[in-house]
C-alpha cells in the first residue's frame, strides 16, 4: 500500500471510531410525576353547622341547600382530581417504562 491508500484507511477509521463515539454515549433521561393543579390542591370548605338554636324549617332548608351546595362542589373537584391523577399517572408510566 502506498502512502495515499494509508492516508484514505487511516480517514476512515477516525470518522468511524468519531461515529461510533457519538452514538454510544446515552444521557438517561428521567421524568418526573408532575405537580397537581391549583385548584385541585385547595383546603375544601367546610360544612355549616345548624345553630342549637334554630326553630325554622326555612332556617333547616337554607342550611341544607348550602351545604349540599358545598357537598356537590367537593365532589367534583374529587372527581376531576381523580381524573387528572389517573391520567398523568398513565402518562407518566407510560414514558418512563417505555425506556
């Protein structure tokens, strides 16, 4: 072999063994389980007490309709908590397992 077929062998090899440096460092990549939603990480409020007091089926009626308004209001911000957890939860697993 003369001096230029060298010279080609010897720029083969550097761009091979640079290609194949390149392809074999592998950065892991690891993800998170992301943060919930504002929203749903609000302290509930609380039910109001009937007063001892109190005489008047309307006054009955009136803290019913409130709390039962407040009742309906948790439950579906528990239900969308559950629905956001179950899917990031999906996601997440799905992307980090698929690794």
């Amino acid at each position: 072999m003369n001096k230029e077929e060298w010279g080609i062998v010897l720029v083969i090899l550097a761009v091979v063994l640079v290609l194949t440096g390149c392809a074999s460092t592998t950065v892991p990549v690891t993800m998170n389980f992301p943060q919930a939603p504002e929203p749903l990480m609000m302290e509930p409020e609380t039910l109001d007490p009937l007063p001892e007091d109190t005489k008047e089926m309307s006054d009955l009626l009136e803290n019913s309709t409130v709390n039962y308004g407040k009742y309906r209001e948790l439950q579906i911000k528990y239900q969308l908590w559950q629905r956001w957890y179950n899917t990031n939860r999906r996601i997440h697993k799905d992307t980090t397992e698929g690794n």
